[in-house]
C-alpha cells in the first residue's frame, strides 16, 4: 500500500484482498491492517505485511504499479549492454529521510545487505542471487553483471527497498525495530511504532514525488475480521482491509462506506514436495518416511487435486 498517491490509489493498492473506506479525516488516515509486520527492517522478510509497511518509508528501483507495469521510481531507467551487462541510472535531487543524498553507494550496500539478513524467515535473497558483481561509475550510475542472462533483473532488483549506505555493515533488524535505522527515501518518515498495536508515520516534506496525500498515516493491527469492520463503522479507522466475504453484502448496504476491489496478480496454492526421491513429510502410519516418495506420480497429485471442493470453497467460505 502507497500513501503517495490520491486516497484512491491507496484504496486500490488494498484491493486484493478485499478494502473498505469510510469518512476520512483531514490531514490524517487510519488504516485497520489484518496483520502486523514481523520486523520494520525491510530485508528482513519478503513477506505481504511486512513489505506493506516498508513500501511507504522506502523505495526500490522500480515498481509495479496497479495495472502490472514496471515503472521508474529510485531509478529513472535502465538498459542491457548485452545479455549479462546492465546500465542503471539513478534519480537525481534523492534524499534519505535524515537528509543524506542517494547515490549508487546505497543501491550497491542495500542488495548486498539483503543477500543475508540473520533469521529471516524469507529472505530476499532469492532476487538478488543472480548479481556477479556491481561496479559505480558515478554517484548516479550503476553496472550490473549477472551470472547469467536475467531479463527480470530490474523486477527483482525493484523488490530491494534502499537504505542508507551510512548505516553500516554492522546495523541490525534489532536497529530497525528500535526505530533508529528507519532510514528511507519514501513519502512518509517513521515517528512511532508499538508492537501489537500500531506504526505511525509523518509526511516527509522533502519527498521526491511529490507532497504526500496525508500528513499522518498510522498502521492500526486489528487481526479479528468483526473487531475490524466493526472499528470501520465506529469511526475508530478510515480504511480496512482483508474483508471477510462474509461482510461484503452488509457493508454495501452502508452509504457511509465505500467497497474497493480489483484484480489481483497474486496466486495462491498448495505446493506438495513432489522434487525429492523421499520426502519428510510422506510418512507410513507409524510417523516413517517412505522409501519411495509417492507426491512424485502424477496420478497422486492428481487425486489429492481431486479431493479439493472447490464448488464448496467458493459457495460457502467465498460467498461465490
């Protein structure tokens, strides 16, 4: 979720999972997310909450935006010198929330810090594995080399937030939890965060593009989908997200709300271990691993697809 943007955008970038607003204040918003971050460090994890609180104090490279189309955001553009050489170009006039300007030094300290962030529990490594070496030209020029061709290297790349280089090797998530590493170029500086309860953010005056739609945004946690919709109604936030479908019909009747949703480019599924020869978690009746893997037989996968009532799924817990 972006704050950048009208109220709208914001409301949109929701949608996936299903946004409701109601009335919102001037100069302020309230938002009632289902889930709280695992840490404010944003390397720590590649995981939908955490990124969603990142986004709005940092930036990439480059971003998707609503309709699936990569654009410029820390870089302006970007181009392949051949297959396994990359030419980035940097914004120019970037600072971080501390007043320190951006430059390559950052891009190339923030994608090496994400290779290996202690205990995370999912890693951004996966986006940057592909990188062989980076090299500075200018304060605004940065050469890629990849291990091999990589035609998605500015999506993956675009999923590094950038932090200040100034930091230090040394600094950890415990930093960023603290609140004194949260450093970024985003639309919004951190002020405030209580475990359990709520992330508050001020407007950074200085952003690159452009003023911020609100002066304050604070993250609201509320896991419980009825203490959520019903904080809504009172008044007590100004957006939520994670509608139950469930509520979907009682909150379309409200005129004093309004219901938000698009098409979403995420998938969900079950992945079942069906690569190894043996697996773990294929066992006989006494808790023992087969000898022979049986997730790896097409017919069985097949079955276990068959098994799922998708009719139910979608008529009863989706509310068609």
């Amino acid at each position: 979720m972006r704050f950048k943007n009208a109220l709208a955008g914001l409301v949109l970038s929701l949608a996936a999972a299903g946004s409701a607003i109601s009335a919102v204040h001037a100069g302020d918003l309230v938002i009632g997310r289902a889930t709280e971050q695992s840490a404010l460090d944003p390397h720590f994890a590649n995981f939908g909450q955490d990124s969603s609180t990142a986004e709005s104090m940092f930036d990439g490279l480059a971003r998707y935006g609503t309709d699936y189309v990569l654009r410029p955001e820390l870089a302006t553009s970007w181009k392949l010198i051949d297959p396994n050489n990359w030419e980035i170009k940097l914004r120019a006039g970037v600072k971080f929330h501390d007043g320190t300007p951006f430059t390559a030094k950052d891009v190339v300290f923030s994608i090496n810090r994400a290779k290996d962030i202690p205990k995370s529990p999912g890693p951004y490594s996966t986006f940057v594995r592909s990188v062989a070496e980076m090299k500075i030209v200018d304060d605004l020029t940065l050469l890629v080399r990849t291990k091999e061709p990589t035609p998605l290297l500015m999506e993956d790349l675009g999923r590094i937030f950038i932090v200040p280089a100034h930091l230090g090797e040394g600094v950890t998530t415990a930093d960023f939890n603290s609140g004194k590493a949260v450093i970024g170029t985003g639309p919004y500086k951190f002020q405030q965060a209580i475990p359990g309860d709520k992330v508050v953010m001020v407007a950074n005056p200085d952003y690159w593009g452009g003023k911020p739609a609100f002066g304050t945004v604070t993250l609201k946690f509320i896991s419980n989908d009825a203490a959520r919709s019903a904080s809504l109604l009172s008044g007590g936030v100004d957006v939520i997200e994670r509608i139950p479908p469930a509520d979907i019909p009682t909150l379309e009747k409200r005129k004093d709300v309004s219901l938000f949703s698009t098409a979403s480019g995420r998938i969900i599924y079950l992945a079942v271990d069906s690569a190894r020869d043996t697996s773990p978690f294929v066992t006989d009746l006494e808790g023992k691993p087969l000898d022979k893997n049986p997730l790896k037989d097409r017919r069985v996968r097949i079955a276990l697809s068959k098994m799922i009532n998708r009719d139910a799924i979608v008529n009863k817990i989706l509310v068609g």
